[in-house]
C-alpha cells in the first residue's frame, strides 16, 4: 500500500513539475520580442562607387544626449551611417545637451572650426542659429531636422529634412487598437471604456500630427476608442513625463503613448501594468511586461545622403521626405508579453496599404472636426503659425507632401486636450 501511495506521489510530483515547465516556459516566450519583418519595398541607393575622402567630417549637433530617446535615435543613425559608408569614430564629432538658444550657433561654429564639410541640428529650436552660420559659411553644408525655412531662406548650403513619420504613428496605432480589441473581448474593459492615454509635449503640429494620426491608427481597428492628450511643456522630462502618464491611468486611460523624449511614461505603464505604445525606439528591455511596439524615424538613409552629396559637390535638396519606401519610417519589432495576438500579420498589411498609396491616414472620410467631414484645410508652410496653402486634396489632407515637417494641426473629434503647451 506504500509503495502504491508514493507512486502516485511521484507521478503527481512529474505532472506537477511539467505543468510548472510548460507555464514558465510560455511566460518566457511571451516576454520575448516578435521579430517585425521590414518592408520588403524599400530601394536603397548605391553608394558603392563613392570614395569618401579620409579627413571627410560631419558635425552633429544634438538637444540631449543618449538619455534621451530622441537624440538617441539620430546617434545610433549617424554612427550606423558612417560606418556603412566604410568611416569611423575619426569621421564624425558630436555636439551633445545643446539648447535652442546662443549655445547652438556656437556649437555649429565650433564644428565649422574644427573641419566639418557638412553640420546636422536635430531640434526645431536650433533652426535660426544653424541657419545663421551658414550663412556665413557657404562652402559647409548645414541640415537640420523638422525645420521650415531652408526653402525660403535663399541659401544653397542650408536644408531641412523630415519624414512621413504619421504613417508610422498609425501603424503604431492599429497595434494600440487590436491591444484594446483583446482587452473588450477578454472582460478586461468594454467598448466603451478603450480609452487611450497620451503624453505630449508641446501643442506643435509635429506633436499634434502625431497623436491623430496614432489616435485614426487605433480607430481604424477599435471603433469605440477615444483619446486624451496632455503636454508637459517640454521634449524631455522624466518626472512631467512619468506623472502625465499617470495621471492619465488614474483617468481612466487603458493604454499610453508618448511624443516626447524620456522613459517617464514607459516606466509609470510598467508599474502600473498598463500597456504602452513609445516612440523613437523599443522600451522592450526595460518594460518587457507592457512594451507593445514602437515607431521611428531612420535617419540612416538622410544621413548616407547628405555625406555622398556633399563628397560628390552635387546639390541636397533644399526639403527633404523619407518614407517607407526610403526606409525611413520603421516600427520595432513587437512586445510577445503585451501585444494581441496578429499585431504583426496586421501590420504588415497596412504598413503595405500604406506603401502602395491605396490608404490614406488622413482620408477625411474617416474622422470628424467638430461632427462635420472636412472639405479643406489650410496649412501654415512659412513657419509664421498662419494657414494660407490648401493641402487637402480629393477628400484627403496631403501631411509632409508640400513641406517635409508636419503641418496637420486640426482637433479631431475623440480626442480630448487636457491643457495645452507652446
């Protein structure tokens, strides 16, 4: 009778331990990335009959350093730039934690001194400074990200850049919506309750470009889903940051996103356990519970470009547009833990729609100002904050096609500000 007794023991002890196995087995490969396969679309330039000289140099003038998600992103681009272009170290010098004031132009002077044949900005603030040494220095290339005057400024040597990053935001959206789709379906939350968080920065038309088209993202797939948005008046502030996010959980808000530059809301979704779409890279590693997908600007391909030109002596244009298709509007790869199940089937189809031009994030058929469709809209391209060029066109409002930097600045109906900062 003993021996029957322990048997059973045993046996219910390997059942036991098996059934332990499998569970954290399955929560291991749940917290693990799912692997979000490019663009199969993208046409790379060969730069292979280039040859850069050896004291070829490119100054990168940068708002915050590697702390920052934002900076981050255009360091890891230009270090990656170079050294596919076959550079190193000895190529490029960084200009980290420069301000939107005086300090800029004399960071942007200090790299004309120390050699520099092309000096990049990636904040918007540092527009007029840049601009004002190149001015003076014909014979450097300057660009700068998200800015507005290269076109009108009459110089040949200075040029913006940007990217159709809303279309990238959407993606990241319709993962938010078959996130909120799953938590409707599982009892979690009801329709009426898919409400979505966002911490944004300033009231800018990049910030405000941003949160709709991730907002029509999300809508596209979870009808019911509403958005509150508020800012903190600053790209970069972990405490603004991580109490805006939860504030907006204690809300009532079931999934966060972000336009701005810290791992204040990913770590306040973490806490919590709240799921949260960042930007500008995966928060995977520090967030694996609730890290669903992030969306970004390469800056890889602008990078390449502005060095092969400047080596060649051949123009960059004045405004430049990356794409999906140039490779320059990329999401990570996806949270296995926190993601709904076909995140990456269903993005890859629409990122695919949305390559080939038969979706339109901002096809005004699918949203409403004020209850009403809209039939025009018109965008401030000069930068003076009036709208005086129309850029809908046949029902839809063309974002980054006249200028590259945002321009969409409409208050969508399901979107809730709570303040506003400028």
């Amino acid at each position: 009778m003993k021996k029957k007794v322990l048997a059973i023991v045993l046996c219910l002890a390997v059942v036991t331990a098996l059934v332990i196995g499998l569970v954290a087995c399955n929560t291991e490969e749940e917290a693990k990335e799912i692997e979000l396969p490019a663009y199969d679309g993208i046409v790379y330039p060969d730069y292979s009959d280039v040859v850069i000289p050896a004291d070829f140099k490119i100054g990168i003038i940068c708002l915050h350093d590697n702390s920052s998600t934002y900076d981050k992103n255009f360091i890891d681009a230009a270090n990656k730039a170079i050294e596919e272009l076959g550079l190193n170290s000895s190529n490029i010098i960084f200009k980290t934690n420069i301000s939107e004031n005086a300090s800029c132009q004399s960071a942007a002077e200090e790299l004309v001194n120390a050699g520099c044949d092309v000096i990049f900005a990636d904040s918007f603030g540092h527009e007029s400074f840049v601009r004002e040494v190149a001015a003076k220095n014909p014979s450097i290339q300057f660009c700068h990200a998200t800015g507005v005057s290269a076109a009108s400024s009459g110089l040949d040597n200075f040029h913006n850049a940007f990217a159709s990053i809303y279309e990238g935001r959407y993606l990241a959206g319709v993962a938010a919506g078959l996130k909120l789709n799953e938590m409707i379906a599982n009892g979690t939350i009801t329709a009426d309750q898919a409400k979505m968080g966002y911490v944004g920065a300033f009231t800018y038309a990049e910030v405000i470009s941003g949160y709709t088209s991730f907002y029509l993202g999300a809508k596209s797939v979870c009808p019911s889903v509403t958005m509150d948005v508020q800012f903190t008046g600053s790209w970069y502030d972990l405490s603004a940051e991580k109490e805006t996010a939860e504030a907006l959980i204690n809300r009532g808000c079931k999934l966060i996103s972000q336009h701005a530059d810290s791992m204040g809301a990913p770590s306040a979704c973490e806490q919590a356990g709240v799921p949260n779409v960042s930007y500008n890279g995966s928060t995977f590693e520090a967030c694996p519970d609730t890290f669903i997908v992030s969306s970004r600007i390469d800056w890889t391909p602008y990078f390449k470009y502005i060095i092969t030109q400047t080596v060649k002596g051949e123009a960059i244009v004045d405004d430049w547009t990356g794409t999906l298709a140039t490779g320059s509007v990329v999401l990570t790869n996806v949270g296995g833990k926190a993601a709904a199940e076909g995140t990456v089937a269903k993005i890859v189809e629409v990122r695919r729609q949305l390559a080939e031009g038969t979706l339109q994030v901002f096809d005004t058929s699918k949203f409403t100002v004020n209850g009403e469709h809209v039939t025009s809209f018109l965008a401030d391209l000069d930068g003076d904050y009036v709208g005086e060029t129309e850029v809908c066109f046949d029902g839809i409002i063309k974002e980054s096609f006249l200028r590259s930097a945002p321009y969409f600045t409409l208050n969508v109906d399901g979107i809730t500000l709570l303040n506003s900062k400028t």
